[in-house]
C-alpha cells in the first residue's frame, strides 16, 4: 500500500494484505474481511455500510486504523 493515510476508499483487501494486524481494528467493528472474497472489491466505506455502520462509525473507524498506521511507521 503506498498510501500514507487510509480513508473510505482504501480497498480493504490491500489494507490487510499490506498490514495483516489492521484486521484486529476490523474485528473490533464487526468486520471479518480477512478471507472475505469481497474485501478483493470493496472499500473500507462499502464493506463498513454492508455491515451496517453508520457514517460516524465509519469515520471512527478509519480514525482508529489511521492510529494504529500511524504507529507502525
């Protein structure tokens, strides 16, 4: 991922795959991707919307993923 920040259209596959423990962050929203065929598509907005979050959730979300980016540099 050569991103230096993540928001709603990170496509959540590449997300995991560049930085395996960003699925706890998802766990923690009730996001299993890891495996998800369509994490291979989706963003971190769709597939959080699939889910059921809601807009403010979303961006918590991706505040809390950016944290834990963040940290990691």
């Amino acid at each position: 991922m050569k991103k230096t920040k993540i928001d709603k259209n990170t496509n959540i596959a590449e997300l995991i795959e560049n930085d395996p423990e960003m699925n706890e962050v998802l766990y923690e929203y009730g996001l299993y991707c890891g495996g998800c065929a369509a994490a291979g598509f989706d963003t971190l907005e769709a597939g959080a919307m699939s889910h059921g979050l809601e807009e403010d959730e979303i961006e918590e979300l991706i505040q809390e993923l950016n944290k834990k980016f963040g940290a990691k540099k």
